[in-house]
C-alpha cells in the first residue's frame, strides 16, 4: 500500500509551498506541487493535510534515554513514544548508563535494546575514558553517532580531565567528537562560596552561578583550542552563555565546518527569572542563566555561528526531582514539547518556520552527515511529521508522555499541535496517540 499526504504546506530547505507527498516501500518516492490527483486509486492510502504542514522528522542529536541500568527514569521504548509524539523521528543516546557505554560491546548491546524496542530511528555515542581511548579509535564511524567527552561535569569515570589524554583522543579521533564542556574546579569552588553563605539549603536560583558562564566559557574554549590544534571534527553540545557564542563561525557553510555547536530549547525558553517559578524543574548542567545570555544564544542560531537546535532530554524521577538543591539531579524530559515550544517562538516572531525547520532537521542530518534523512527529498527515508499551528494545547499530567510523568512545561498552552508522525513511511503518532506497531525505528547510517 502507498500512502499519499495529499495538499499539505511542506516546508523543506528554506521553502513553504502546497504540495502532496507519495511514499512507497517507507521512502518518499515523488513530491509534487499540487494534489497529485493521479496517484488517488485502491492501492493508495490517501491522507488529507489541507491547511496542515508537514515537516521532515525532527533528528535530536543529544538525548538520554537512560537504558540500560536506569529504567526507573525512563527506557528507550517509553522516551521514544514520547520522541514521536513530538515529531521527532531520530535520536542520538548519550553514554551516560548504567554500566557506561564506554566499550564496544556495550555500544552493541544499546543498539540491540533498541533494535528490539524503539519507535523511532537511532544511533548512540560511545563515551570517552581517561583509559579507552584504543576502543574509541575502533568504533564504526558509519554507525556511531560520535565519541562523547564529558569535559567537566564529573559523569562517573568519563570526566575526563588529564590532558595529555585529551589531546591523545583530539589527534587521533576518526569521527566527531560531542563535548559537554564545564569546567569541574571552577564549579567547585562557586559550590563551596554558596554552602559557606547557605549551607545544604542553597536555593535553586543559585544555579546559574554555580554553574557559571566562566565555567562554560573556560572549557568550551578549551575544547576550540584543542580541535584548531589537531583539525578535530568537534561538535560542542548545549551552549547556553553569551561568551561562547563567540568561539564560532559563521563564515562558511555547514558542511564545510570543522568546529560546530548546539542550542537546547530549554537555554532558547527559560531564563534565571524562572527560577523563582520552576526551581528544581529547570534545573539542568549547563544551567539556565540570564536573558542576555538566552538572548545571546538565540542570536547565534539566527547568525548561524550555532548550528543545530536539540533537547538535551534527561529525565529523572518526580522523587529524585523533588529533593533539596544538594540531592535534586540536574535535566528534565524535553523530547514530546520541544518542537511545539519551537513553534510558539515561531508565532511570537523569533524564528521563521523555514529556520526552525533548517535548525531542527536539515543542520542535524548535514553536520553528522546522516545517510538520507532530515530531508524532504525523493529516495529518502519517509519520516516526516505533520502539524497544525493553530490548535491550542495545555500541557498537564493527563497527556504526558515521559516515564517519569512530569514535565517543566506543565501548565504552558501551546497553539501548535503535533497531529501525525511518520518514521520510514509508518503512522507511529496520530491524533493524540501512539500507534503501537512494535519497533518501527531504523539504525541510523552515517555517511562518512
């Protein structure tokens, strides 16, 4: 059975024009403009999306699905029903599990788990060690997102702080690396200022200068040094302070960089005014800091020094959340609300649709150099989401869903509505749903 989504506004590669989409055997096999009244017989299943636009799937380069070893936050059956329920049809997993994927057989085991259980497309990072750097240099660049270093923020064994090590890895990586980049010691001595001043009841407002703009800044520029030194693929993950938006460039296009960067939308919504609201519930590292730096970061999308637009999903229990500053971790779930909260900045004037959609899934695809995805394009990959911008919702426990069941956008009306999710030609979301086919997710393919 073909299936043709007949007289939707596709918005594709810097264009919003009416037109119809034929998929056959899960590839887009014609676009057209117009109805494609011709393609309408018994063995098409015709889907109307007049007054409707349809998207390429939203390709996510930076979530935390939690599995294996933390399921009780979430796995990646349960994170990637909430993906495609908002719109977002490709994940990439970060290491940080339970045991850390830091060796190639656990790399494997993670993509037979979602082999077995996840709705959308995937790939996963291998995680970087002060002692595994023989293992990164063996991982398949065709199928591994990239090697993730956690330059700051102690992860378990995977800060990696010694640099000789990372200069070792930077000289000799044969595929993107993604970095996390806070400076460990920094935050530690603005930790120890505020337990002198608050003792264990720091208030959550505090965060931010924790975790300052001079901890991102010192090891983002770092990270820049290091990858100009040995011409190091790099990809520098949540930028969230004004000083680093200023260690990219915009002179080139994006195939062409050899240093490139992200926005969450969490550092694209929230700022430190919302702390006194939402405290622990936007709590993430790098932390939300002030609206000259959110703004400064949405300049950088806009000038194209940062490149991609993601979640940085990290769900935690509701009774992990709810402990003191000291005990609460750090991240939230995103994955369901990003592109709806996308859309809103669209309504309010910050972004055009045409740049949402270049930021959400063509930059994504163009900068890991993703095998056919995030494109609307003839032999493609159908995924692809559809939605309506004018069907006003409110987020509340009732429609969420995240395993942990909380989200920190409950309470927000959004006026954009994810309506159908396609992933490799399947409905797997449609109409406030998950259709439950099984696992309908595809390896992702890396065309390097």
């Amino acid at each position: 059975m073909k299936t043709l989504i007949k007289d939707a506004s596709i918005v594709n590669e810097g264009r919003i024009f009416v037109g119809s989409i034929l998929i056959e055997d899960g590839k887009i096999a014609r676009i057209f403009e117009g109805t494609a009244n011709e393609y309408q017989n018994e063995n098409t299943a015709v889907i109307s999306a007049k007054g409707k636009y349809v998207l390429p799937g939203l390709i996510d380069d930076q979530v935390h699905f939690r599995e294996p070893g933390l399921t009780h936050k979430g796995n990646i059956y349960s994170e990637s029903r909430a993906a495609v329920a908002g719109g977002i049809t490709s994940f990439m997993e970060m290491p940080n599990t339970v045991p850390q994927t830091t060796t190639l057989a656990l790399l494997e085991d993670k993509f037979d788990i979602a082999a077995q259980n996840s709705i959308a497309n995937y790939s996963f990072f291998i995680g970087a060690t002060n002692d595994n750097t023989d293992v990164l240099i063996d991982a398949d660049p065709t199928i591994t997102a990239g090697i993730k270093i956690f330059m700051g923020s102690s992860t378990g064994n995977m800060l990696v702080d010694n640099h000789e090590v990372l200069n070792n890895i930077f000289s000799k990586a044969k595929m993107l690396i993604a970095t996390h980049c806070e400076d460990e010691q920094t935050i530690k001595n603005n930790l120890a200022q505020y337990q002198a001043k608050y003792g264990d009841n720091i208030p959550f407002e505090m965060h931010h200068l924790i975790r300052s703009e001079e901890a991102c800044y010192k090891s983002s520029s770092f990270a820049v040094a290091l990858a100009k030194k040995h011409n190091t693929r790099l990809h520098i993950l949540h930028i969230s302070s004004a000083s680093e938006v200023e260690l990219f460039d915009n002179s080139m296009p994006l195939s062409q960089k050899r240093i490139t960067s992200e926005a969450c939308t969490h550092h694209l919504w929230f700022s430190d005014a919302d702390y006194l609201e939402k405290d622990r519930w936007i709590k993430w590292n790098p932390s939300v800091k002030t609206a000259k730096d959110r703004d400064a970061v949405w300049e950088g999308v806009l000038n194209n020094k940062i490149d991609i637009i993601a979640t940085d999903h990290a769900p935690h229990s509701l009774e992990e959340k709810q402990g003191p500053y000291l005990k609460a971790p750090s991240g939230g779930p995103l994955v369901q609300h990003a592109l709806p909260a996308m859309l809103q900045m669209v309504k309010q004037g910050r972004i055009s649709l045409e740049r949402a959609v270049e930021k959400l899934c063509h930059a994504p695809a163009l900068c890991f150099q993703i095998h056919q995805r995030g494109f609307i394009r003839e032999g493609y990959h159908a995924d692809l989401v559809m939605v309506d911008l004018n069907d006003p919702w409110t987020v509340d426990k009732s429609n969420i869903l995240y395993h942990c069941g909380w989200s920190p956008f409950e309470g927000t009306t959004f006026d954009a509505k994810v309506i159908t999710t396609w992933v490799n030609g399947s409905i797997v979301y449609k109409n406030g749903s998950v259709v439950e086919n099984g696992a309908m997710g595809q390896q992702i393919r890396f065309a390097r």
